[in-house]
C-alpha cells in the first residue's frame, strides 16, 4: 500500500467524520445517516493501514476517530451489574473451561512433582540436613511447631487478607508472565511445588503427614486449583506468542491477552474464598474429616462450576473474550 496516495484518497472522509462528531447541535436525519456511513468507512481504513502499512501518528488519529464515533452511534456503554453476573455466570467459566486442555495437565504434573519432591525429602536424611539444622526441623514439626502455628499465627480476618493478597500476586505473576513465552510460569509453578514437597517430605519423616494433609488440604486444594490454571493460561498465552495459528500474531495476542486478564479476575474471586477457608476453617477446632471434607466441597463446587456452566457457554459460543461491542472491530485479510 502507497501511505501517501491512501491519505490522500480518504482525508477527506476522515475530517467529514470529525467535523460531524465536533458539532454542538443535535445531528440531522441525513447527518446521523452519513455518520454511520463514515464510521463504517473509517473502521475500514483502520484495519486496512494497520495490516498493510502501520503508521504510528495516522493510526493514533484513526482509532480515536473511530472510538468516538462509535461512542457516538451506539451511545456510551456503562458497566451494570448484569456485566457482572454475565462474565462469573458465562465469561469466566467459559474462558476456564476452554483451556482446561492447558491447566489440567499443569495440574497433574505439577502435582506429581510436589508428591516426588515430598518422598525424595523423607527418604533422604542428607537432604533434610541441607534444608537445615536438626532442631529447626524438629521445632518445625513437632506437635504445636511452626507448620501448626503458621495458621493460626495471627487473627483470622487479617490472616484471611494476607494470604489472599499472597496468592493473587503469584496467580498474576503466572498470567502477565505467560506473555515471555511461558518459560517464567514454569519457575513460578516448581518454586511453589517446591515448597509444597517440603512440608510433605519434613513432615513425613516426622511421622506427621496426616496432620500436614489435615492442614494444607482444607483450603489447598481450591487455592492450588487457581494456581494451576493460571499457570495453564499462562502457558497457553506464551505458546500464543510462539503459534498464534490463522489468526495474526498480534490478533491472537489480543484475544488471548483479554480473556487471560478476564481470569485473573475470577481467580482473585477464588482466592478470596481460598483465603477465608485459610484463615477461618484451617485453623479452626472442628475435626480434621470436617475440614477436609469442607475444601473437597469447595474444590468440587468449583469444578461443577466450570464444567457446567462452561461447558454450557463454550458449547453456546462463548471464549471468555469482551462482548463484540466491547471489541474493536477488524476487517479479515487474507494471510
């Protein structure tokens, strides 16, 4: 494309359009009409420049043009509470669901590392000795130690609050990260398992694995979850970059990118119920079945929720992207 002889064939229509969105007074029928008409053709020449013949000043003019007169014909859009209720009822379990085929292998490998880890721990005294020193790892362990007191170590609301702040730093960490073709999520995800295969191997070898289980698994199981599915989309955003398919990388980057920034989202939602269970349940006086059985209730709560509702929106159409009205619009080109 010849940016110059493309500008001149069109300046024209793109000061028409501005001249029309700066009147004060209310448009005229053939007025709105020829809005309408120009917006069209100026959402045209945006796709057009942007995939031929990027220009960083004329496409800056262009998208603003485009994002006002668009304000313009369908009229400013404010968020409501039926936004909210569609993206946790249809947006964010779709765009979970979608890319179950990412975290759930992430879960399962990871899960078998945290368990090789934990056995390689207890089964080898030369390595408990390079964690550290006898007496610390008995104080850690001992009944009334520092892996039972972790949880109660501060009143429950605050603690709640710490460990859902916590967590929602390492599930962003995993999501924004993807974005470096994922090879720092996987970092993120064995330095976690990492400290997961500690506690089972020390207490293991304490003879206290039960009450390690007893302790971790009431809110472990829902907050490792979040986890492993921001590390999968993380990961399926990093492989994006690498193999964005038939759609342009910069497409595909976009739509991931959104739906990825979606689940971040929900995840923090997830986690604060992590974190209430972490802070309220874990530490609490009811019998260690009663504990577990209330975070294999979340967990399964949680899976019921995205394969249901989920698979019910994926089936129905749904990515977990913005509504199209929300999305800028793009004219296909051929690859």
């Amino acid at each position: 494309m010849d940016l110059d002889v493309f500008v001149a064939a069109h300046r024209a229509e793109w000061d028409r359009l501005e001249t029309l969105l700066r009147r004060k007074r209310s448009l005229t029928g053939a007025e709105a009409d020829e809005l309408v008409t120009l917006y069209q053709r100026v959402t045209t020449h945006l796709s057009l420049l942007r995939s031929s013949a990027p220009d960083p000043a004329l496409t800056g003019r262009l998208t603003s043009l485009v994002a006002r007169a668009r304000s313009a014909v369908t009229g400013a859009r404010k968020a409501s509470w039926r936004d909210a209720a569609r993206f946790f009822t249809t947006g964010f379990p779709a765009a979970v669901y979608r890319l179950r085929r990412w975290w759930m292998p992430t879960a399962i490998l990871s899960t078998a590392v945290a368990a090789l880890l934990g056995w390689w721990i207890a089964t080898h005294p030369e390595v408990q000795a390079a964690i550290g020193a006898p007496q610390d790892l008995r104080d850690m362990t001992r009944p009334g130690g520092q892996y039972e007191t972790y949880y109660s170590s501060h009143p429950a609301a605050s603690f709640a609050a710490q460990v859902w702040t916590n967590n929602a730093q390492a599930v962003a960490l995993c999501l924004v990260l993807g974005a470096f073709a994922g090879l720092p999520v996987l970092w993120v995800l064995f330095t976690n398992m990492l400290n997961l295969g500690v506690g089972i191997g020390l207490m293991s070898s304490a003879g206290r694995l039960d009450t390690f289980l007893g302790l971790i698994l009431p809110h472990g199981l829902l907050e490792l979850t979040a986890v492993f599915v921001a590390a999968g989309i993380g990961l399926r955003l990093g492989w994006t970059l690498i193999d964005p398919g038939p759609r342009s990388r910069r497409t595909a980057l976009a739509e991931e990118g959104r739906s990825a920034l979606g689940v971040a989202i929900g995840l923090a939602a997830v986690l604060f119920i992590s974190g209430a269970l972490e802070g309220f349940v874990t530490p609490s006086g009811l019998p260690t079945w009663a504990r577990i059985g209330i975070g294999i209730t979340a967990e399964l709560a949680f899976l019921l929720y995205v394969y249901v509702l989920g698979g019910r929106a994926v089936r129905a159409g749904e990515t977990g992207d913005v509504e199209s009205t929300d999305r800028e619009a793009a004219l296909p080109t051929a690859a």
